[in-house]
C-alpha cells in the first residue's frame, strides 16, 4: 500500500511539473552525464541478513532535457546497480528509470543544491530474481565543476513479504 500510494503521487507530482514545463522550450541540458559511486544500504532486517548490511553501488544517468527557467527543472533516466556476495550467494539490486531534479539555483551559480524524484524497475537478486516498481527520492549539493554528493531513499515493492527499500549515498562528477 505503501508503494502504491507513492506512485500514485510521485505519477501525480510529475505529471503536474511536465503540464507547467511543457509551455516552455527544453534545451539540452549542460554535462547531461552522470556517473557516481557510493553505498546502497538496505532497510528492512531480512533483506539485510540476505544482502548484508551494505552493498558498493554504482550510479549512472543522463539529463535529457531542462527546462528554460532561472532555477531549471532537469529530466533524464537513470541506472543504479548495487551488489556483493554475502553468505555464499551473489545478490544485487538494479534500478532504471526516469528521473526529475529541480536546482535551487540557476547554472551559473557556482554550488547549488538539488531535490528529485524517480520511477522505475527495481530488479532484486537475492538467489532469484524479483522485479518490482519503485522509486526514489533524492536530493545533494553541486558544485559548478561538475562534482556532486547526493543522499537518496528507494522505495521498493515487497520481495516475499520483505521489504527492500533503502538509503543511498554517493558521491560523482558530471560531464
């Protein structure tokens, strides 16, 4: 229920800021490629004894498009791939999505700050293979240089009755 009603107003909210965008023109946005590493360190007990406690995560992403506002509203796609052996068996977590990230500063600012939301596929591994919907909130500190920490929550459907969501935090470069 939870999963639902989050998508439900995740799809809502995006919905929303692409009606007020849309009568803007998009523009490419500057260094649309991202690529971070951090931890993905899941929730819920069980996922934890099955996964461990924290996986090494790798983030890539690509802003497709920005909006022409002073304080520019970015759309693009994202992966996210977290894994490790633990007790014996290979799991991982994979996600691909899309992504919105509002910037609280116009680019020419030399650091600003970032909030955003995505919906996606969230593949879990922990012996089989389980996809689900899910989701993440998100927001971090760039700095014009193209360098960047973020801090994220996905939320994911259950996997057998357990739950998977987790925190995230990551460090990366844009170019």
């Amino acid at each position: 229920m939870k999963i639902k009603n989050f998508t439900m107003t995740l799809l809502a909210l995006t919905s929303v800021i692409a009606t007020s965008q849309a009568q803007e023109v998009m523009l490419s946005a500057e260094k649309p490629f991202r690529i971070a590493i951090g931890t993905y360190n899941p929730m819920g007990s069980t996922i934890r004894q099955a996964m461990g406690a924290t996986l090494p995560m790798l983030s890539l992403s690509y802003d497709a498009g920005k909006s022409t506002a002073e304080k520019p509203m970015i759309y693009g796609v994202y992966f996210d791939f977290a894994q490790n052996r633990h007790a014996g068996t290979n799991n991982s977590v994979t996600a691909l999505g899309f992504s919105a990230r509002y910037l609280s500063r116009a680019p020419v600012s030399k650091a600003r700050s970032f909030v955003g939301a995505g919906i996606g596929s969230y593949n879990i591994k922990i012996g089989d293979s389980n996809s689900k919907v899910g989701g993440k909130l998100f927001g971090g500190y760039e700095l014009n240089d193209g360098f960047y920490a973020e801090v994220a929550y996905h939320i994911i459907n259950k996997v057998h009755g357990d739950d998977p969501s987790a925190a995230a935090i990551s460090i990366g470069r844009r170019f």
